[in-house]
C-alpha cells in the first residue's frame, strides 16, 4: 500500500524497460492457446490504454541528483529538476532540466497524450548564450540517445514501449512487495539499434510501473529500470531513489530526489 501514491507519478511520465518470456506447451489444443494467446493480447492491450490514460491533474514540481558511476571513471553528480504540467484532459508536459559540469544545460520537454504518440523537444544552452537551441525528435530511433550523458535514454524518460504495436500480458506475480502484471512489449520491426523487447511489471492497484527490463534482439538484457526507495512527506508516500543499469557499458545513473524542498 505504501508505494500507491508515488506508483501513480510514475504513470505520469517517468521511466522504463524488460524480461524473458518462454511459452510452454502443454498439452493443450492449438485453438486454445490460440485463443488464450488472443486474450493476453486484448488484456495487455487495455492495460497499456489504461496506464496511458492517467492524466495528472495538479502540477508536480520537484528536484534532485544523477549520480552516474562507470568502470574506471569518477562519479558524476548531475542536478537535475522535473516537473509534470497538465495541458488539458486527455495530455500533459514532462519537463527535466539539468546543468551539466561544463556549463551547458540541458532540458527535455516530453508531451504526452492518451491517444497520440509522444512528442519530444531536447534543448541546450551553452554557458554564457541566451537563447535555446531546439531539436525536435521522433519517437522510436531518434530517441534512443543519452539525456545529459546519463544512462536514462530520452525512449525510457518517455516510457516509449508503450506505444509499441505488440503488447502482451506474461503473468501474474509479486515484484517489490505488489502485485503486479507482467507486460511484454514488442515493436512492430526490429528497427531499434538496441531494444527488441521490454518487460516491466505493472501494479495491480496503481498501474505505475514498479520494475522494467531491456532486451536486444539476441535476448540479451541490456538495461534495467528499478524502484528502490521512498519515503512518506506529509502523509504521502513519495518516490526517492531509483536506478537504471545499462549492461552495454558495465555503469548506472541513480536519481536521489530531495524531499525536503
């Protein structure tokens, strides 16, 4: 129960990715695990419409810090600030700001919809200029890029498997103390340089994404996404430590959220 509140943030525009799946046979007709197979599908299609369409209605703004470690390489502390904007009833903004050790800053403007694909507005700001310089991406292979040199890539901030053509539901099973399902995602082509496949585990109660887990085409993992603290401000139990490893390059980048401002 205690993780209910900030699950809900989570849905709202935060991060991503996947497992294994093996299908048994056993025994069982052709028909009917074909037709089972059609209902996993029709399920995990209405559970993605659903965690799709929890649309913020009060703004959120927060702040903290991406510790990024990697083999033979000082730790980096990056500041970073978030918030979430609700646009209207069917769509909000997710914006993170950071200001890298050079000087440059950097912010991602993610606008999500209920029923749209993402759009992505990446911007710098070298020391010293006034102005941003705006890229505008698409989803899908544009965005497989780092965000301020960290391993959370613009496709994961964006929760980009969602909007994945094939979507099924694994099982049922505990992951962080919750009830979960577990969501298999899988692009239409195999055209992404790295993921071919995202499995991550979706609250019964919340349908915020408690875990999530990449795979490439050979089914090798290559980054995991998890939740692993928090704490209660007022009442509320709010999200304060998650990491996400990348296995491509052996490092991690942890987000520390400062609860006390």
């Amino acid at each position: 129960m205690k993780m209910k509140k900030f699950l809900k943030y989570l849905t709202c525009g935060t991060l991503s990715l996947l497992l294994v799946f093996t299908f048994g046979f056993n025994g069982a007709s052709a028909q009917s695990l074909m037709e089972k197979k059609e209902e996993k599908a029709k399920d995990a299609t209405e559970m993605v419409q659903t965690v799709r369409s929890h649309v913020p209605t009060q703004p959120i703004v927060s702040q903290g810090t991406l510790i990024i470690r990697a083999p033979k390489a000082k730790t980096r502390y990056v500041p970073i600030r978030f918030g979430v904007i609700p646009v209207d009833s069917r769509s909000w903004e997710s914006v993170y700001e950071t200001a890298l050790e050079t000087g440059t800053q950097e912010r991602l403007l993610i606008r999500f919809s209920v029923d749209k694909p993402n759009e992505y507005t990446l911007s710098r700001k070298a020391e010293g200029e006034k102005e941003w310089t705006e890229l505008k991406l698409k989803g899908g292979v544009d965005t497989a890029i780092s965000f301020a040199g960290t391993d959370f890539w613009i496709c994961d901030l964006g929760l980009e498997f969602l909007q994945w053509s094939q979507q099924s539901m694994l099982k049922r099973e505990m992951r962080k103390g919750r009830a979960c399902r577990v969501l298999e995602s899988i692009p239409a082509e195999w055209t992404d340089p790295v993921y071919a496949r995202v499995v991550s585990w979706v609250d019964n109660e919340t349908d915020g994404i408690v875990m999530a887990q990449a795979f490439n085409e050979k089914r090798k993992r290559v980054k995991e996404f998890e939740v692993q603290s928090f704490k209660k401000v007022e009442g509320v139990w709010q999200l304060k430590r998650m990491t996400i490893y990348n296995n491509l390059t052996d490092s991690r980048t942890t987000l520390e959220i400062d609860l006390e401002i």
